[in-house]
C-alpha cells in the first residue's frame, strides 16, 4: 500500500495524454516541489478524468481514474490549490462531492 500523508489538488487542467515526467514537471511548476508521502491530484478539463502523482520517497506513481458518467467535483480553473483531508482524498476519488467534508467526516456544507 502506498503511503499518503497530504493530498494536494490542483485547479488547472492537465492533459491526460501526460505521462510521470510531464505530470511530475506540472507537479513542480505548480506546488514548488513533490514531497515525499505527498499526492497530487489533477483533471482534465470536462472533470471526468483525474491523474494522482504519488511520491513514495523512492519513486514516482502515477495513476488514473475515469468516470463513465458523470464528473468529478472540481474547483474552477484559476482558484487556489486545495490540500485535501484523506476523507476528502477518499470521497473525491470515488466521485463523490467531497467539499461536503471536513475533518473527521463531519458535513459542513449541503
């Protein structure tokens, strides 16, 4: 299993034709540098796609989710970057509207 100890999403789309080097590229144009431990979700532009870049501390993962209906729940394009709580991470992934949720599990938002 993978280790995650932040999750971290960026705002801007990302070309899913991007493979580890582009994507690790775009990891440190956009949040400085890729941390160990560390995930960096992106999207594509109609959110129905989304690559993780996983740091384990030794190497680079790099995975992709696609939605067969519907999308993911993004923020628009030119907002901040969001850390994500491993709630968060999970519910996101999933497809389901994650920014319902704050620590814990608790829904702050309906």
């Amino acid at each position: 299993m993978i280790r995650i100890d932040a999750a971290w999403l960026a705002t801007t789309p990302l070309d899913m034709r991007a493979g580890t080097d582009t994507a690790l590229a775009r990891v440190i144009a956009v949040f400085g540098a890729a941390y160990p431990h560390h995930a960096y979700l992106f999207a594509n532009k109609r959110a129905n796609r989304l690559k993780i870049l996983v740091h384990d501390g030794i190497g680079i993962w790099l995975a992709a989710r696609r939605l067969h209906q519907g999308k993911f729940i993004w923020p628009l394009a030119g907002s901040s970057n969001l850390q994500l709580q491993r709630q968060q991470l999970d519910a996101l992934v999933m497809g389901l509207p994650w920014q319902r949720l704050a620590d814990g599990g608790v829904i702050t938002v309906v």
